[in-house]
C-alpha cells in the first residue's frame, strides 16, 4: 500500500519563485517579510510578488494609476449586490459569487496574451477590493463609495468602506496587514487557485476557487473566530478561567500554532506591535491587554505562539470593521499572492492530477432494483 500524506504535507508539487517559508522565515521573491513589513507599500509588494523585484519609481506610479483606474465598477455589479447583500448571506460568499460576475464584464477575459494577462491581473486586484467595500456598504442601505486618486491602495480600502478619510495611522496599520497576508507559499487557497487554471482555465476562475477555499475556519475565517473569542472574554481577569474551560473541553482556540511554523509566525510580531497602537489610538488598550494575556496563557498551558490571525483581528476590530468582513480583507490582500501563482502556473503548467489510494469494497455485481 502507498504511503499517504494526509493533507499533502510534506509533498512537493510545484516550484515557485513568489515566496519561501525556510526555516521559519517567511520571503517574498527572497526579500525578508520583515524588510518588507517595515518599509514598502502594499502595491510594491503585488509588483513584487508578479514581477520578482521591486518596481521603479514610474512602475510604481502607473501601477497605482491603474488600480486606481480599474476601482470603480461597472454600476450593474453594485445594483446586483441589492440582491443579495443582506445580513444572511457571508461576505465570502458575495465575493465569490462578484467576482466571478465581474469577469462577465471583461471583454478580454478569455485572451491569452501576455499584456491582456497582466492587464486583467491588475483590474482583478484592484476590483477586488471595490466588490468587499460595495457590498459591506449595500448592505447597511448606504451608497458605495468611489475611490479617491489621493489615496494608496489600502487608504482607498478603508475610504470606500466607512465613507470617510483615514487617518495616516489608520493607512498604516492596513498597509502593514495586506503586506503580511500577501502570499505564503503553498497554502489551501493558492493551491486550489493552481490547481483551476492547470487546466488552463482562466484567472477569474482561479480567484473565485481560492475564494472557496479561503472562506473556510481553517483558513482565511480564522480572524473572524478569534474576534468572536475576545468578544466573550470580558476583561483581563477573565481570561485564565475563559481558556481553562476551552482546553477543559478539548475546544479549539483559533489564532494559536501553524503547521509551517515551529518557532512562531514571523508576521504576528508586526500585528501585534500595531494592535498596541492601534487600539491606544481608539481607546481600545484592554482589547490588547486581554489578547496579550490570551496568547501568554496559551503559550504556558499549550505551548502555542500566536499567529498572524490572532493579532490582525484586533487590528480589523479597531478600525471599526464588522468582523464578518476580517476574511474578505484576507482575500483582497492574498488575491496578489493567488495572482502571482496562478502567473507562475501558466508559464510551467502541467494539469494536477493526484491519485487516492482506494479503500471501498471490490468484486461486486450489479443487482436489479428488484432483487436489492
């Protein structure tokens, strides 16, 4: 019998050059994740992470133009999300259903030149992040906002969503997010994304599968359940019996461990550094001692360091987000990295195809319905 790999750990499937995770360091085209949290902008990173280097100066500039260009929607995809953009349907599962209606407005959507892929790649980021503000918007009956050409790639963010000019702080923190959930390597979404365009299907379906993948607790919906817990957990005197009884109960305490990672998540230092800020900004401190307290705690009793979701969540709550959209922000950041992928995928493609090891009965006969 073959040897499985559950969860394919451990298995190689693909070379990459968009990023590495090597002994518990995280790069981004070999540029140290910690280099780039503490100095770039977000849309050098998508630049990076599509091209392996960092762009020039005009690079830069004309890709701010164009995403700045390519924000704005068509106004049938904002009447559609009057549809559905209630408070019962998930923002994930409007995303996945607006991007793939996005793509019906794509007259080039199909075309396989390599300008049109990275022109596409480009509109696809930058409406990405139109479709999680829209709908947030509609939703609570308020008109969607039109990006201002003042603003970078994560002011414009925050700007379309509340309607009103973040403070610099405010960009900072968001910047610093998307920087950090960019890409990471072979994950559950960037692999999915790989595996829908191996049979050179195109990049919108690629998106819309990562999506699927992404909305899962194991994956992207971390966050949203680490805010969920700190929203239980009243203050800092509470959390030693609030984390006794979760481990008492064998429950699972999201933000905690990685399967890559054995000596912590190297980008969680950054969050947690701006959840501190962030949060004294807001008059929000306790929300930060209560989480500094969890991760200690859990650390003594399980040996656990936080992770990046554990820290970010915080952050999201303290810029006045709903904490069901923490995992479509996780989906507008890592769109660059699943781009970036699905890119690599084309230019070496082989289709995926594993194999399983069966398991079921053998030898058997067909019956008629009468005789069953």
């Amino acid at each position: 019998m073959a040897n499985i790999q559950r969860g394919l750990e451990g298995v190689l499937a693909a070379e990459t050059k968009v990023s590495s995770i090597i002994d518990s360091q995280l790069t981004y085209a070999g540029y140290d994740i910690d280099d780039l949290a503490n100095h770039a902008e977000f849309e050098e990173v998508v630049f990076l992470l599509w091209h392996y280097r960092l762009p020039n100066k005009e690079e830069l500039s004309e890709l701010k133009s164009k995403l700045f260009e390519y924000m704005t929607l068509n106004p049938r995809v904002y009447n559609h999300f009057q549809e559905y953009a209630t408070d019962d349907v998930h923002p994930m599962t409007a995303l996945r259903t607006s991007v793939s209606y996005i793509a019906h407005f794509d007259e080039h959507a199909e075309e396989e030149d390599e300008s049109q892929t990275m022109e596409r790649a480009i509109r696809i980021q930058a409406k990405i992040a139109s479709l999680v503000t829209a709908f947030a918007r509609v939703r609570e009956g308020k008109e969607p906002v039109k990006p201002s050409e003042d603003l970078n790639y994560a002011g414009n963010f925050l700007y379309m969503l509340r309607g009103e000019l973040p403070t610099d702080i405010e960009v900072e923190a968001f910047n610093k997010a998307l920087v950090l959930h960019a890409d990471h390597e072979f994950n559950a979404s960037t692999f999915t994304a790989r595996c829908a365009v191996s049979s050179l299907s195109d990049m919108y379906s690629g998106i819309v599968a990562a999506v699927g993948s992404l909305k899962g607790p194991l994956h992207g919906g971390a966050n949203e359940r680490v805010m969920s817990m700190l929203s239980e957990v009243k203050s800092v005197d509470e959390v030693d019996s609030y984390i006794d009884k979760k481990i008492q109960n064998k429950e699972k305490i999201m933000g905690f461990g990685h399967r890559v990672y054995k000596d912590g998540d190297p980008r969680a230092k950054f969050l947690k550094e701006m959840s501190k800020k962030i949060t004294s900004e807001t008059g929000q401190s306790e929300l930060f001692d209560i989480s500094v307290k969890i991760a200690d705690k859990m650390k003594q009793e399980k040996n656990l360091i936080a992770n990046v979701d554990f820290y970010s969540a915080t952050v999201y709550h303290s810029l006045n987000i709903d904490h069901d959209l923490f995992t479509p922000i996780f989906a507008v950041s890592r769109t660059s990295g699943w781009i970036a992928h699905i890119l690599e995928q084309y230019q070496d493609n082989r289709i995926m195809r594993p194999r399983a090891q069966y398991i079921g009965e053998t030898n058997r006969t067909y019956l008629p319905i009468e005789e069953r």
